[in-house]
C-alpha cells in the first residue's frame, strides 16, 4: 500500500482547503511519482523547510505548485527538485 519511505506530515495552511486544511494530516510516499493534476509535496526553504501540499501543474515544460486558495502564489519548481505524492485517500483530520 506505502512505500518503506512514507511519512505523515501535518498540515500548517489552508492553501489547499477545502481539500486539505490547517491541521490536516496527510500521508507523503515518496515512491510515487508526482504526476501532473497530483497533490505533492515539497520542503519550502522560504518556510524555514516546512512541507507545503500543492496541485502540480504541468504546462509547455514548466513544473508549477498552485494552491487552492488565490492568496498563495503559484510557483514554478526546478526540474531536479524532489516532489513527493500526497495520497489522496488518506488525508485525515485531528
């Protein structure tokens, strides 16, 4: 079901609500490759290396974090930087 590397990691922001809110956990497997239209996510250096959850989105080559709420930014991401999938059944509130 998991790959040997999954973790959970809890939710800090709405910018994925109502899909996924503040204090959300969620299941990260890195085995599973993000894939365009996926939730990922990625350790944000700006956020001091907190993981932040996105929609991927893929388009004319270039690899975009959206969030669901307008007030977050869309930001592209480097080819080479690891995003994780977030499984979408198994995101769970406290």
């Amino acid at each position: 079901m998991f790959g040997n590397e999954t973790f959970i990691v809890r939710i800090a922001e709405d910018a994925m609500a109502p899909r996924v809110r503040a204090g959300d956990y969620v299941w990260i497997d890195p085995d599973v490759p993000a894939v365009d239209g996926s939730l990922v996510a990625v350790r944000d250096p700006a956020r001091g290396g907190e993981t932040v959850v996105r929609r991927l989105v893929e388009r004319d080559g270039r690899r975009t974090l959206c969030a669901e709420d307008e007030r977050y930014p869309e930001r592209t991401v480097d080819a080479g930087r690891m995003l994780m999938a977030v499984s979408p059944s198994d995101t769970f509130r406290s």
